[in-house]
C-alpha cells in the first residue's frame, strides 16, 4: 500500500524536467482559464457578483504567473542542475500567495463593495497555500533537511493538488459555495439551512 502510494505521489505530484502534455498541472490550467471565460460571460449578463468576478480573474492571474516562474526553475535545475538554488522557490510562491490576498482585498476596496462568499473562499485557500509553501521552504532552505521527514512532502504537495482543484470548483461554479458541498469547498462552518 506505501509503495503503491508512493508511485501515485511521484507521477501524478513531483515536478521533473520532463515535459508531459497532458498532465494534472494543465488540466487545472484549462479549469482555470474556463472558470475565467465563464466569469467574463456572466458578468456581461449581470449574473454574477463583480466580488466573484475579481476573485477569479486574481486567483488565474497568480496560477498562471505561479505556473511560469515553476516553468523557469524546471528549466533552470535542467541546465544548471542545482536544485539547492531552485528551493527558493517556495518562498516566492508563499510570497505570491500573500500578494494576492492584498491585492484581492485592495481590489475589493476600490471596486467593490460587496464581498462573495468566494472572496474569503479564495482568502481563506490562499492563506492555506501560503502556509504550506512557507513550510515546505522552511524544511529545505533554512533547516537544511532534504530527505528526512517525509511526510511532509506529502502533506505539502496533498494540500497543494487539494487547494488547486477546489478552487477551480469554486470558481466554475460559484454557487456551491451556499451548498453543504461549499462547507468543505470553502472551509466553512456550517451555519443552518442550505439552498
């Protein structure tokens, strides 16, 4: 079961040098830019919040962005082979994360005046993220610690894949977020009756 477990970790979760075209990562990137043409669509019909709006166009925006600087260190570790320099790299996206909850807030601030409930979904993912990101960087970089402990791999990239799909959810179909379903999307309380 551990090995098995551990095969599935290392195709589906570990980021190679090799290039695959089809691969969980793109996948995501296609709900992603879906969720963002959907949102575009409905808010020209006045069918959703500009709150739900912003919430998406920040979250693709930083995915993207993220995605490209993850791009530029595969590439880098398979020229240069130092991986020790590319661990950096968990404090960038811990700090990616941050900025777009700033930016998320201050864009909610000028422009809106209504915060949806995928607002403080999006917050609260990304507070998660930035967590795990800060962790994982913290274990490599500062403490120095490459092989042992790992659970924590696992933990980290779990949360990861969980936080990238669930918002994708979240985002193609903002409504959820009112269900019991959106609970657990969201991290949410339960708070009485449902639609």
């Amino acid at each position: 079961m551990t090995t098995y477990l551990s095969d599935l970790y290392n195709n589906l979760l570990v980021a190679t040098a090799e290039h695959k075209v089809f691969s969980l990562q793109v996948m995501i990137s296609l709900c992603y830019l879906l969720a963002l043409a959907l949102s575009i669509y409905r808010a020209n019909r006045n069918k959703e919040l500009f709150s739900d709006f912003l919430s998406i166009a920040v979250v693709v925006t930083k995915y993207m962005l993220t995605t490209l600087l993850m791009e530029k260190v595969l590439m880098f570790v398979a020229n240069s082979g130092r991986s020790d320099l590319a661990q950096n790299v968990y404090l960038a996206l811990s700090s990616a994360s941050v900025l777009s909850m700033f930016v998320l807030y201050y864009l909610h601030t000028r422009f809106s005046y209504k915060y949806g409930d995928l607002f403080f979904c999006v917050m609260k993912l990304s507070a998660v993220l930035a967590i795990a990101h800060f962790v994982i960087w913290v274990k490599f970089v500062v403490l120095n610690i490459q092989v042992e402990h790992e659970y924590l791999h696992y933990m980290y990239s779990f949360i990861v894949l969980y936080v990238s799909i669930v918002l994708a959810i979240a985002m193609l179909f903002p409504y959820i977020l009112r269900t019991r379903f959106g609970c657990i999307i969201g991290l949410y309380l339960p708070r009485g009756r449902y639609d």
